[in-house]
C-alpha cells in the first residue's frame, strides 16, 4: 500500500512531499522523499499505524513528524 503524505518543514515553511509505503503483513513502513528519491525512513516495523488510520485527509504520527495523507500513490492502493 503506498500513499502521497506531505510533510510541513517550519524552517523553510513549504509542505514536502513523500511516499509512504506500508506493508501490511509485517506492519512495516518505509518513507521516501519524493523530489530527491532519497529514502527519508528505511523500512522498519511501526506498529502504531494500522491500515485504518492511512486514509486520505488524516494525519500520522511518525517518529516525531507529522505526515498528512493526500493521495493514493499507485492505482493497486486506490482500488
């Protein structure tokens, strides 16, 4: 499952945008930036997010920032 989440920088007071990417039968996410295709979270076991919380306009807690669901990133998720 992979999602369009934006992040608000307030230093430079712009929202980036990332990829988030969740998998569901480890319960594992992974976030990568979208502009530079650099991988801002290697992929790692996040328990606090579960499939019902990633839907579009909520925002998730991770690690500290928080990142708001904007859109689907691939059509696979969206169906």
């Amino acid at each position: 499952m992979a999602f369009v989440v934006e992040w608000f920088d307030k230093l430079a007071s712009i929202e980036k945008p990332f990829r988030l990417i969740y998998y569901p039968y480890d319960h594992s996410i992974e976030i990568i930036d979208i502009k530079t295709k650099r991988q801002t979270l290697k992929r790692i076991k996040y328990e606090q997010v579960s499939p019902e919380d990633i839907y579009i306009g909520n925002s998730l807690d991770i690690y500290g920032r928080r990142y708001k669901v904007v859109d689907y990133a691939d059509t696979s998720t969206k169906e």
